[in-house]
C-alpha cells in the first residue's frame, strides 16, 4: 500500500511537467565545483571559479537551451540528444545510482553482472528522460537553498507549474572535487528508493536475470519508440 502510494506521488508529480518532466530538472541543479583552484591568469577556469553554485546551474540551463534551439525540430532529434546527453553524462554517477537502485542485492551478484546492471539501467534512464528536455525553460524552476555536508550536497527547488507547486531535491556526492547526482527526491520519495522496492519485489519473484530480461524489454521499447518519433 505504501509503495502504490510512493508511485502514485512520483506520477502525479510528473504529470505536472509537460514535455521536460524530471530528466530536464536534474539536469539543471549539478556542477562541478572545485574545493580550491590555484592562482592562475585571468581564463575561464578562474572566472567558473568565481561563480556561485545557482550561477553553475543557470549557465547549465543556457547550454541545454542553446542545444535546444540550435538543433530544433524532428530532423536533428537524434543529433540534439546526443549533445544533450554529452552535457548531462559527466555529472551523473550512473554506477551509484544502479548500486542503490538494488540494495543488498548489489552484493550478491557477480561483478559481471553488476557491469551489465549498471550499463542496461544506466542508458534505460538516459533514454526515457533525454525524450523529455526539448523544452526546458527557466521559468518552470525555483532553487530554494543547498545544503553542503561533504561529501554530500542537497539542492531544494520547487516546480511551479500552472497555479500548482511541489517540491523536488537533489542528492549530491563530491567524487574527487566534483558534484555527482546520486538521487533526486519528489515531494519526500526518493527515486532510488522507489526503484529498489520495486527492483527487489522483481527479483524476489523472478531473480536477478529476470529483472535483467523485463529492463532490456523496457530498452527495446524505448529504443522503438525514438525511431518513430
């Protein structure tokens, strides 16, 4: 009952957000933030350096909006998502997310299997929400405040989307002085959390392969799905 309830806050809060949905939103509150940077001539190193984290975040919004509007249209889809995940790939830690996603059974598979695991959840996730950023606009986002507690990091928003609002964070881990997402949490749910209820109920049922064979026919769906849009 509390899973249904859990899923059902996570769908309602997706249905608020047209086109762009979650992916977009994660990808808009990461950076990659330095602890110190050494003197150096006037460059851009030194001048990133000297930008707020809200600052990072913002001119990650500009270079999804710039692809966006430079590759615009149903002929460069597949050229527009391949920028946009060049952009999105290096702050998130994919092998992190796939480990949490199974909980302890991360531990009792081989490490064959937990390459596989992470390469086949990894590009399922890419793949679902690169579909959905082709419209990302600033004003559906408000960065409330972060939270640095090192190594970890939490980023507050809120979405405002036609009269109604909720709450969506973002987990951090600092991986050699850079900001990595880890997990993101709607209205109090966290989306590693949820997998791995959902994950373990597979696997109790149908063991590790078969959560492996339901998440490369979910791949093939999305994968047909692209190529007919």
């Amino acid at each position: 009952m509390r899973n249904s309830l859990n899923r059902s806050k996570i769908l309602r809060a997706l249905r608020l957000l047209p086109n762009i949905m979650l992916f977009a939103l994660l990808i808009v509150v990461f950076w990659a933030l330095p602890e110190e940077t050494p003197a150096a001539p006037e460059s851009a190193t030194v001048v990133a350096a000297q930008q707020s984290p809200m600052g990072l975040i913002k001119e990650t919004i500009d270079k999804v909006i710039s692809v966006n509007k430079k590759l615009s249209g149903e002929e460069n889809l597949k050229a527009r998502r391949k920028e946009l995940r060049a952009i999105i790939e290096p702050y998130f830690d994919f092998k992190e997310m796939a480990k949490r996603s199974l909980g302890a059974n991360w531990n009792t598979i081989t490490p064959t299997e937990q390459e596989d695991f992470v390469n086949v959840f990894s590009e399922l996730l890419a793949r679902t929400y690169l579909s959905r950023i082709d419209t990302v606009t600033t004003q559906l986002v408000s960065f409330e405040n972060e939270e640095i507690n090192h190594p970890k990091a939490e980023v507050k928003t809120t979405i405002n989307h036609k009269g109604d609002s909720f709450p969506i964070d973002y987990k951090f881990l600092d991986e050699s002085g850079s900001w990595k997402v880890y997990d993101v949490v709607i209205e109090n749910i966290g989306l590693v959390a949820n997998y791995r209820n959902e994950f373990a109920g597979i696997i109790r049922k149908d063991k590790f392969s078969g959560l492996m064979d339901k998440l490369r026919k979910k791949l093939d769906s999305s994968e047909e799905t692209s190529a007919k849009a």
